[in-house]
C-alpha cells in the first residue's frame, strides 16, 4: 500500500537562496507565530550555513504514484458527488 506523502527530512535539500545542497540546518521557531506554526508539525525553520538564509519548508513530500491516487480519490468524490446529487433529485419530486 502506497503512502499519500512521507515525511522528509530538509537538511538534504538545496538552500532555495544560494541552492548549496546539505547545508541546511534547523534553526529554533523565535516569536510565538513561529512556534504555533512548527507545533502544527507542517513546517520546520531551517538556516543555510553558507548564505545564512532562513526560513521554513514543508516537512513532507509527495511521490509521483501519490499524485495519481489523489487525483484518482478526487476524481471518485466528483463521480460520487453527481450521482448522489442525481439520486436526491430524483426521490426529492
């Protein structure tokens, strides 16, 4: 069974202000909007080593199998939404 997203770790990825690779580290969450936002566990705060960047990134990924299962679900709610909407038409008269 496929995952819809798996967590990731940002440290690997490129700096998105100078785009050096692995020299992203986790920096604390400063003002109480910050440590709100990291509780959520979406985002982390990460700083660059090289260009001292910092900022938050998304702490999950998706996958390309990932993509096409959501599509498909959404594409089953739309299917499942008209033909519901058809039914209470249909015995609502």
């Amino acid at each position: 069974m496929d995952e819809l997203s798996f967590k990731k770790d940002a440290s690997f990825d490129k700096c998105p202000n100078c785009n050096s690779v692995g020299k992203l580290r986790r920096s604390r969450a400063k003002s109480p909007i910050e440590q709100g936002i990291k509780k959520l566990g979406i985002f982390n705060y990460y700083r660059c080593r090289e260009c001292d960047w910092r900022g938050r990134l998304l702490n999950f990924g998706f996958g390309g199998i990932s993509i096409k299962t959501i599509l498909l679900y959404l594409f089953l709610m739309f299917v499942t939404a008209v033909i519901v909407k058809f039914i209470v038409q249909k015995f609502a008269m």
